[in-house]
C-alpha cells in the first residue's frame, strides 16, 4: 500500500517535502479540533488563522532569499515596528490636516512612504553586510535594538489610533471582498493553475524533456484546483454577524430585511500574501536576480568569479526584504487599527522559524516560497491551538522552539537521505 503511494506521488513529481508539511498542517488541525471540541476547524476560526499568519507569511518569503544568502536578517520585528509606527503618524497626524480624514490619498501616501523606508533601511542594512564585510548577524543584531528603540522615539511610547479606514481595510478585519468577488478570483486561479499546467507540459515536450503520464497531470490539476475552491468555500462559509448587520443597515437609515445574511468572502490581506507569492515565486524562478540569489547562495565565490556581483546583490536582498517587512507592517497595524511601540515584538523568531519550517537550507542556496508560507500556517495553527487549548504563553514559545529545532532536525535527515545539500 505505502509503495503504491510512493510510486503515484513519484510519478506526480510532488515534493515529498511539501507533502510533508501539508500532512502536519492537517494533523496539527484535527489534534487541536478534536481537543477545541470542534471549534478549531471552523470557518470563522480559519479566517482568523489566515489573519494572524499574514503578515509573518509576507515577510517569510523574504526570508528565504535573505537565508538562501547565507545570511540572517535578526531586525524586521524591531523594523516593522518602528515602519509601522511612522506610518500610524503620517496617517493619524500629519495627512489628514492636509487632505482631510478619510481622503484615499492618506492610506497611499501612508503604504508607499511606509515601503520606501523598509526598502531604505534594509539596504543600508544590505551595504553594511556586503560592502563593510560586517556580519549579517551583527548587523541585523543592531538593527534589532535600533529601530525597536526609534519606534518607541516615534511616539514616545503611546499608541497611534484611530488609524485611516481605508488603510485599516488593508488588515483584513474589517476589508473583504464577499462572496462573488472571492468565488471569481477561484475561477480565474482555476484557469491560470490549468493554464500553467498545460504550458509546463508543452515547454517540457518541445525541450525534449521528461513529462508526467497525462492522468497524473490531470490529478494534479484536480487536487490544485479542489484546494483553490475548497478554500474559497471555507472563507465563504464565515457569515458576517447579524449585530454588525444590522448596523450597518442602521447607519444607512434601513431596516435589515429578516433573515438576511452576508457572507465576509476573503480578506485582503490574504490577497496581499497571494500576490506577493506569486510575485516572489516568478523573481525566484523566472530572473536573473532570482537565479543569482540560488547561485550566491549554493556557491559565493564560484558566483562572484563568473561575474556576479555579491555585495550589491546583498543590498538588493535586504532592500526587498525591508520592503516586504513594511508590507507586513501595513497589514499588522491595520488588523490591529493601531499603532503601538510593541508591534512586531518577536516577529523575526517566528519568520524565521516559518522558513526553516518551509525547508531553507541554513547553509544557504535552497529554500522555496511556498514552503515559507506554509511553514507560516503551521506555526500559526500551533500557536492558535495551544492558545485556544489554554496552554500558557511561555509553555507555548517552548513548544515552538522544540518544535523549530525538531523540524530542522528532521531536514537534515531529510537532505541526508536524498543527497541534496
């Protein structure tokens, strides 16, 4: 039975690394469901899962490349914080004396000042590591206590609210785009995930290269696109509470009409992730950058004499990465529609754990994006479990680091086993 499996997901060319990790997910899952009685697998518990992984899951894929570099980025908790906090100011304090409260030029000025200076401060970070020769450790180590430090100076310590409605629909809370809209975005992540499919195959016959048997093409594209629905399914299937119903029927000066009810759809910080997976995933596999990060990482000096330039590449990646630090930034104030000097405290533990989690290497030149982000739900669903178990907060973080120092360990094994580095 076990060889007849193993010979249907060789033949599907599934990573076994990935499967792996889907298998934990669900098993973590049904653990915490059964102990919750009943309550963990529930659609409204999974919106707020996919809430709470967003912005560690934006900031794990840059992880990845900062890790495939043989490096370490100890500062985008400190960073998003002290991000966060200046844009909980441009917003709060500054803008709206200049547009007005409410204007939507407030929560672009807000995003784009926001991800200019994660961009900024990660490639000053970036400068120091690749041209001063400083350790990537000791670098980010410092950041870790300076920018933790300015958050604090930014505002002295008080919270930043309210924030700018529009930007507070970046968190997902309160900003989902209900039922058709979601049910649409399936149906065309439907078609591109069978229009990737079809392509890969062509481009791999006219390359003269080896092709999967058309019935495990055809499973594959099944199981891809019954995930894509069965998602979708669950984020339409949390109904919108029938008091905030009636209030927004309220304000608007109508009776809600009986037995109405809305469903909340996806959030769109959980579109956020997406197309930042998605764009992540294309400079990792389809560019020059992505192509020189993987060789960097694999072989540095082999790199750097066919021609690559490692020190400002080092600056590209911790640029990107401060940038999707930003990112997550935007989205954690905004779940939380505040601003505090706290936001993002220990966020760089559990980034980093969701990546190693994911399958990067430490020693550099192997890592995938997808593997981040699910190596992000699954810290996430640990933490929300033990948590809604009521298991302590420092029982909880022994737990995580037992369970991060076990996933490496099973890695290791893993990459014993199979050869790869």
């Amino acid at each position: 039975m076990s060889n007849g499996f193993g010979k249907i997901i060789k033949t599907m060319q599934i990573d076994k690394r990935l499967l792996g990790m889907v298998g934990a997910f669900v098993l973590i899952a049904l653990v915490f469901h059964i102990a919750t009685g009943g309550t963990f697998l529930t659609p409204r518990n999974l919106f707020n899962l996919t809430l709470q992984t967003a912005s560690v899951a934006v900031m794990a894929t840059g992880m990845v490349f900062v890790i495939v570099t043989r490096n370490i980025d100890l500062s985008i908790g400190s960073l998003l914080g002290m991000v966060g906090m200046v844009m909980g100011v441009i917003q709060a304090q500054i803008l709206p004396d200049i547009f007005g409260f409410g204007s939507p030029a407030i929560w672009v000025i807000t995003v784009t000042v926001g991800v200019l200076m994660g961009a900024a401060i990660g490639g000053l970070q970036g400068w120091l590591i690749g041209y001063l020769a400083i350790p990537s450790f000791i670098v980010t180590l410092g950041g870790l206590l300076i920018w933790r430090g300015g958050a604090w100076w930014v505002s002295k310590g008080t919270t930043i609210s309210p924030l700018d409605p529009s930007f507070v629909m970046l968190g997902g809370a309160t900003g989902t785009i209900g039922v058709t809209a979601s049910w649409i975005l399936a149906l065309v992540g439907s078609a591109l995930t069978v229009f990737f499919l079809i392509n890969t195959r062509r481009s791999y016959i006219s390359h003269n290269f080896a092709v999967k048997p058309l019935w495990a093409e055809y499973a594959l594209g099944a199981v891809l696109v019954g995930a894509i629905c069965g998602i979708t399914a669950i984020m339409n299937a949390y109904l919108v509470p029938s008091r905030i119903l009636e209030r927004r029927f309220k304000a608007g000066g109508l009776e809600m009409p009986e037995g109405y009810t809305e469903a909340y759809g996806f959030p769109i910080s959980v579109l956020i992730v997406l197309a930042v997976a998605i764009a992540m995933t294309v400079i990792a596999k389809k560019t020059r950058f992505g192509r020189y990060i993987f060789a960097m990482g694999g072989n540095p000096d082999a790199a750097e004499l066919s021609g690559i330039n490692t020190r400002l590449l080092t600056v590209k990646v911790f640029a990107l990465m401060g940038a999707l630090t930003a990112i997550a930034g935007v989205i954690a104030s905004a779940r939380l529609g505040s601003a505090g000097s706290s936001l993002g405290e220990l966020d760089e533990l559990r980034v980093i754990a969701a990546a190693v989690i994911g399958g990067t290497a430490l020693a550099g030149g192997v890592g995938t994006i997808y593997g981040a982000i699910l190596g992000a739900f699954i810290m996430q669903a640990l933490v929300s479990g033990m948590g809604m178990v009521g298991v302590d907060s420092p029982l909880q973080n022994m737990i995580v680091g037992g369970v991060l120092i076990l996933a490496v360990w099973i890695d290791i094994l893993y990459r014993r086993r199979t050869g790869e580095r």
